[in-house]
C-alpha cells in the first residue's frame, strides 16, 4: 500500500498547518523504527506538510487526531502527487517552487537509505510529470510566486517600492524567490539577514543589496519600509517586544511585515503596535487574482497527469514481477555464457571473430525471452496471480 497524509492550505490555515505538522513530523521522525513501515518520504513546505509511506496496511493508531489530515491511499496518492508536482495543487496555481522541493525530497530521501523501489518509481514519474506539464503547456507561464505574491501585496499597502528599504530575514529558497522578485522594484536597499552570514552575504550579492549578522537584525529593523521573513526557525524569531524596542514608533503604523514562515516568524501581537502583518493566509487574495490565465491550461495539465498516473500504475504492477524477471534473465544469461564458451571452444580459431558468436546468443536469448516477460508484465498489470504462479515455479529459485 501507497499512502498519503497530508495537511495544506486547501483544508487547513497556517495556525492549523503548523500545529499538525507537528505531529506529521513525528510520525516521520519515527518511520525508521516503525516495523511495518517500508518506505518513507517526508515533503515540508511554507502551506504544506505530507508524509509518503509504503506499508502492508494503514493502521488507525499511526494517528492521534486523523481528522486534522487528509488521508489517500494508493491510486489517489499518486494521482494527488501528480498533481502537486504539476503545479495543480499549489496556492500559486502553476508556481514552479513545488517541483524543485519534491525533487530535494526525494533526493534526501534517497541519501537517508528511506525509500526503495516503490517511491523511487513513484517520485521519478512525479518529477518527469512536473516537467511535462511546464513544459507542453503554459500553466507556470508568467512571474508569479510566492514570493512575487508577498511582494505584490506589500505593493497594496506601500505602494510603489521604488525607493523603499526591504528587510529580508532568511536566505534560503523563500527568502531568493522573495529577493528576486524585488529586485525589479528599484529599491533604495534590500537588506538580508541570515543565520548563517555566509549565505545572506551571497544572496545580498547577487541582488546588489547588503548582508548583516543576525544579531544585528534590530538595527536593520529601525528604518525598514517593509520587513518579510521567510526562515525555518522552528520558533518565532520576532517578538511583540523585539518589535516595539527595534522598530523607530514613528516608523511601527507605516510598516508592512510578511511572514511566510511555517511554523510562523513574527508574533502576531505586533499588529497592536500599529504595524500590518500578513501572512501565508492572506496570500491567498493575491493567489486568486494572479491565475486567471493560468486556469485556462489546468485541463491540458489534467489530461497529462491522467495519462501519466496510468502509465505509472503499469510500472508499479510491473515491480512486483521485477524479481521473477530477474531470475529469468541470470538464468537465461548463465546458459547463455555457458553453451557460448563450449561452442567457441569447438570452433576453434575464430580469429576475433568470437564477438560474432556471442552477439548471436545475445540475440537468441532475447527473442526467446522477450514474449515471456511482456506477457509476466501484462499477468501483473491484470493482476493474474494464477500466471505469476506458474512463472515462479518454472523459473523461481
């Protein structure tokens, strides 16, 4: 059984997110140790927290509060990780972010010896359908982002950022997207703060901005036009006080703060001091007013992930015969090498001509072999246990 359980922004706001994935975490956290559970893939992002198993079966206790997640097994999973990894499923209809974040999930994954040949399959075909979809259609067309959203809302309030000083508090992928997306503004100073400075110092030069040590962040504060943090602290890093003695009280009901951190960055306390806060929640708004074009290729990007999802249900049936064909083929290639040497050694000098013997073998072997396993690979795809059966007994060990 594939399985699926997830919390996002479709069901969920950002307190709600934060607060189940929590307990998603957990679960992840203890996959290793879980007996039943033989493969596992973790995705986290700033409106989204999922967890992908491979176990025998979903046993109710894996959760304390279920209704708090979206629960999929099998063909619905996968039709849903499509779906994700085409952009269909983001809060940006068609962003591009989300199939950069699967890819580094199922990279780490890989690292981290938790999956096997079951997600493999299913993320590799996750990815390619992601790509199919940005490439043969226009539903990522367009500058739109995350962080060209937190940007245009921050124009809401401000109005032109043209001449405007942005404080970015994080380096990581937000905090670029975020930084980009800026740099078209003609700001007066973009200003990134970073935990580790190394990192704030190479993005603020590539944005012709200025880095600061994190513990200097309460000088940058003073003066900002807009502030927009986007860490993975798991913690709030801007306090109600930090605030109020950072900020200049001339500046506080003139500032505009995005947080686009989950869990969240800034205390939402902060608006009682006059300052305007938003967060993942009221990106929303911008989200829906940026893809009307968009929504014109979601049924083109439907009909690929369609297509896809059958062509990746085939292959996963086809791995549960994959050992059987293994045997299959070392047996075939072990008569194959054997009967090849005898008859070399029979003929005697070939005089280089040996390649020509073995090509033939080769080629005898695959066209003997080659309806057997299509026809194992059409048993599994029609589930015909009683073939499968029948194949093992022949050519099982």
């Amino acid at each position: 059984m594939i399985l699926n359980i997830r919390v996002d922004h479709h069901t969920a706001d950002i307190a709600q997110i934060e607060r189940a994935t929590r307990e998603l975490e957990y679960i992840f956290q203890n996959s290793e140790d879980a007996e039943d559970i033989q493969e596992y893939l973790y995705i986290k992002t700033c409106n989204r927290s999922e967890i992908y198993l491979v176990l025998d079966e979903f046993k109710d206790d894996l959760l304390e509060q279920p209704q708090n997640f979206i629960i999929e097994e099998n063909e619905l999973a996968l039709r849903h990780l499509l779906r994700l990894a085409s952009g269909l499923e983001s809060m940006i209809l068609g962003e591009d972010q989300i199939l950069g974040q699967i890819k580094d999930a199922r990279k780490k994954a890989i690292n981290e010896f938790s999956i096997g040949p079951v997600l493999r399959t299913v993320f590799t075909k996750a990815i390619h359908v992601g790509q199919l979809a940005r490439n043969n259609t226009r539903i990522n067309q367009g500058t739109i982002s995350i962080g060209s959203a937190a940007v245009e809302l921050a124009e809401t309030v401000q109005g032109d950022l043209k001449c405007k000083k942005v404080l970015i508090i994080g380096a990581g992928k937000m905090g670029t997207l975020v930084a980009r997306a800026l740099v078209e503004k003609k700001l007066k100073a973009i200003v990134v703060a970073n935990r580790t400075y190394q990192s704030a110092v190479k993005l603020a030069g590539e944005l012709e901005g200025y880095a600061i040590h994190f513990e200097k962040l309460h000088e940058a504060m003073k003066d900002a036009d807009v502030i927009i943090s986007a860490t993975g602290a798991p913690h709030t890093i801007l306090t109600y006080q930090q605030v109020k003695e950072s900020v200049l009280p001339g500046n506080l009901s003139n500032l505009v703060m995005v947080d686009l951190a989950n869990p969240r960055d800034i205390d939402e306390k902060v608006i009682e001091l006059g300052v305007k806060l938003f967060n993942i929640d009221d990106l929303r708004v911008i989200a829906d007013n940026s893809v009307k074009m968009r929504q014109l290729e979601v049924s083109n990007v439907e009909s690929i992930v369609e297509n896809e999802l059958e062509l990746l249900l085939k292959s996963l049936k086809h791995l549960e015969v994959e050992p059987l064909i293994s045997n299959i083929r070392i047996y075939a290639e072990d008569v194959r090498l054997a009967e090849t040497r005898k008859a070399i050694k029979m003929l005697g000098e070939l005089n280089g001509k040996e390649k020509i013997v073995d090509d033939l073998t080769q080629v005898v072997i695959d066209r003997i072999f080659s309806n057997i396993i299509k026809n194992l690979k059409t048993a599994a795809e029609e589930e015909n246990k009683d073939i499968i059966n029948a194949a093992w007994k022949i050519f099982g060990e």
